[in-house]
C-alpha cells in the first residue's frame, strides 16, 4: 500500500482507539456493530475511505484487537470463516 494509505489507516485506528465507547467521538469513524444475534463475540468494522473496511473486536471490554483489512467481499468472507 502507498505510504499515504498506511498513514490514513493508522489515523482510523487511532481514531477507534480514542473513541470507541463513546458514541459522539465515534460517530465520524463509521463503526458498526456486526455480530451476529446471540454472539458472545463483538465483532465491528469501520471504513476506510469508500472500499476498504477495518474489522476489530474488543476483549475483555478494553481491548481493541484489528483482525483484517478489506474490501466488503473479504470481510464477508472472513465472518463467515470466524462464525
């Protein structure tokens, strides 16, 4: 990926880092909820730009873990893989 790319996604994690929990600081991150009804799993994703999606979850109710990068074809692909 081009160096300006790198630097964008880094700026969105930080931006989840900073904000998640906080539903006004998060708002312009685009973090939706995508775990399925009764999951023990909290499974996001937010986006990058218009194609590519950063998909996370939280473990023990602080920690954020980022899982992949992708388009909206691999993040299904890999939910459906993880669940």
């Amino acid at each position: 990926m081009p160096k300006e790319e790198r630097r964008r996604i880094g700026e969105v994690i930080q931006d989840v880092r900073t904000g998640f929990g906080r539903p006004h600081l998060h708002a312009g991150t685009g973090i939706r909820d995508l775990s399925p009804r009764g999951s023990k799993e909290n499974i996001y994703e937010c986006r990058i730009g218009r194609s590519l999606r950063l998909i996370f979850t939280v473990e023990r109710s602080t920690i954020l873990y980022f899982h992949m990068l992708g388009t909206h074809d691999e993040v299904r692909r890999f939910l459906k893989a993880a669940g």
